[in-house]
C-alpha cells in the first residue's frame, strides 16, 4: 500500500501478524480519523472473532450499512473486553485548548493523521482517557551542559521540525535521532558550555545521523529555520517545512 506507514503490533510467527495502517487516506470510502487493521491469522479463530462483530452488529438499531455497523460493533466489544473501561489511545493534538471548546472553530491537526475536525477530537476526549500536557513555548532556547537533552527538548524539537531534516526524507521524527548540528565536544576535552540546545539540535533518521556523523554530508541551520545540506559531490539542498529545494551552483 504505497504511501501507508504499517505500524507491527503483534507477529506471533512467520505468515501470522496484525498491522494498523494509520496515515491519513484520500479518496472514496476514507475519512478524517480513520485507520485500518489488518488481521493475518488462524483461520479458525478469525472465522469465530468476525462471528462476534457479525453478532454485536446484528443488535445495532440503525439503517446503516453493514459495514459501518460491523465497524461499531468492533468498538463496542473492544470496550467490552477492557471491562467498560474507557480505552487509553495516546495522541498529539496540535491545537489551542480553547479551540476545543469553541464551536466556531472546525478543524485541528493530529501527528500522523493530519487535519482533524473539532467535533471528532471532542469524541475523543469525550470517550477515552485523556492525559493533558501543558503546551510547549517553541521559542525557548534554554541550553544545556549535556549531551542528551532533556526531555522538554527532545519534544520541542520533534514538533518543530516533525520529520528528519535530511534531503527528501519523510521519517517521523518521533523515530529519529537528535543530531547536534555543530559536533558536540566534552566539556572535559574542551568543549564549550551550552553546546545543546534546540537551535544546535536536528531530527535525523539513524540512516542520515551516520551519513552526517561520518561527513559525506553536512548542514547547517539557517536564520530563517531551514537546513542548507551539502552532499558528498557538492550538491546543496534546502530542506524547510514545504519539503527540499535543489540550490543552483
């Protein structure tokens, strides 16, 4: 499924696995919020568990298809098992809280699932456990005299830049390494104090981190926030929140 990033959630043996497939989706048939899992199991026991969402779906009262009936019935008995407890579902809503509780405001975003209405992340909230995190001030620029930056950091970089910073790459950063742009040096070998900080610190896919890490390629960080790469022939490139620009000679 070109583009869908499957995330493995259980493989119990070659053949066996359960997939969920979570990036957003266009076309006919999807909407905002969204995902779908992919079962590859026993035949038995997949018989037997659709038996179950065909049985829960049967005592839905509504004139919609079956399918979307089968789709409710699949949360209901998730709930079920859980002991009617409310599910824990973890996720970064980029938002003002005010927002959610304006009604005049229609849409926010979610990492990895892109724009997402109002009224579905209310759902959300509405039905699940929620923790809420206090909203990160992405101009601060605290430093310091470490190597690994704490974890306030580590966040306020994966949201500024959300994907590995490298030419063309589309990694999460969430899945990245946090790169210092300028070499980190000891402290007890003579480095400088407040050598990390977020404007010295990158996401890099641990692919790109051993490219730069072994100098076939270098960057920088420039004033206006983009990366200016030079690759291992000469060639650069600008990498910024709309994606990366070839620069001519």
């Amino acid at each position: 499924m070109p583009g869908w990033r499957a995330r493995r959630i259980a493989s119990a043996t070659i053949g066996l696995s359960v997939e969920l497939f979570n990036d957003p989706v266009a076309g006919p048939g999807h909407w905002a919020g969204t995902s779908m899992l992919q079962i590859i199991g026993d035949t038995v026991d997949l018989t037997h568990l659709l038996d179950l969402v065909d049985a829960e779906a049967a005592t839905i009262d509504t004139d919609d298809p079956l399918g979307v009936r089968q789709a409710m019935a699949v949360g209901t008995l998730i709930r079920r098992m859980n002991g009617g407890r409310p599910p824990r579902f973890k996720l970064y809503v980029h938002a003002e809280f005010a927002d959610l509780l304006d009604d005049t405001v229609g849409v926010g975003s979610v990492e990895r699932l892109g724009p997402l209405t109002m009224d579905r992340i209310r759902d959300w909230a509405g039905r699940c456990a929620v923790t809420v995190l206090p909203v990160l001030r992405e101009d601060r620029a605290d430093a310091v005299d470490q190597h690994d930056p704490p974890a306030w950091m580590r966040e306020l970089v994966i949201l500024r830049d959300g994907h590995c910073v490298h030419p063309y790459c589309q990694t999460d950063a969430r899945a990245c390494d946090l790169d210092h742009i300028v070499e980190y040096l000891d402290l007890d070998r003579g480095g400088p104090p407040g050598q990390t900080h977020p404007g010295n610190l990158a996401p890099l896919c641990r692919r790109h981190h051993r490219a730069k890490t072994r100098r076939r390629w270098r960057y920088r960080r420039e004033p206006d926030d983009s990366y200016l790469w030079t690759g291992p022939h000469g060639r650069q490139y600008r990498v910024d929140t709309h994606g990366t620009t070839p620069v001519a000679p």
